[in-house]
C-alpha cells in the first residue's frame, strides 16, 4: 500500500482531471487508523492535505487519526476546519456530527 501510494504521489495530477477519487494515501491512512497505527496514519492523511487540500474525507480522517494518536489540538482543529467546509450539511452525515460535536471542545 505504501509503495502504492508513493508512486501515485509522484505524478502530477492533470489539469483537466479533478484528481483520484479516493487518493492512495487517504486510503493508506484510514487502514493505518484500523490498524491502530494513529501517528503513521496522521502523516499520510497530512500528505494528502497538501498535495490536495479540503477533501472532507481526508480531514475527517485526519481528525480522527490525530484524536487517536493524543493530539487533541489537531483534532479539534481539523473537526472545526469540516465544519467550516460543509456550514449546512445536514446531522445524516455521521462525520458531521462527530465534527460539531468534537470542534466545540
């Protein structure tokens, strides 16, 4: 999966196309987070942060990872920065009320 990713993150991503839909390293992430690997997964998901910023699924992830890992601070602030991308998405989005709920501690 790492090698994966690593190759994926290499190319540039093509001005025409909106980019992967779930990148390499988002999904590399989110298996390091099931595999309690919260340090690890936190910096693959920042990875991905920079390279393609404001993707809800990466923040989210990122969020939990960092809470996982004992960085509240950063998981505060990566649950406040969903908020702040989806103002009126609605309570059916899990992520959404997790992130409310998280980002007025």
């Amino acid at each position: 999966m790492k090698e994966g990713a690593a190759i994926e993150y290499s190319t540039d991503k093509s001005a025409i196309s909106p980019g992967p839909i779930a990148p390499a390293r988002e999904m590399l992430g989110e298996m390091l987070i099931e595999l309690k690997r919260a340090p690890e997964a936190l910096t693959e998901l920042e990875a991905v942060m920079k390279k393609e910023p404001n993707r809800f699924r990466t923040n989210y992830l990122a969020a939990r990872a960092a809470s996982s890992a004992g960085d509240q601070v950063k998981a505060g602030r990566y649950f406040s920065e969903l908020v702040k991308m989806c103002p009126k998405g609605d309570a059916s989005r899990v992520e959404l009320t997790e992130a409310r709920k998280q980002a007025r501690r």
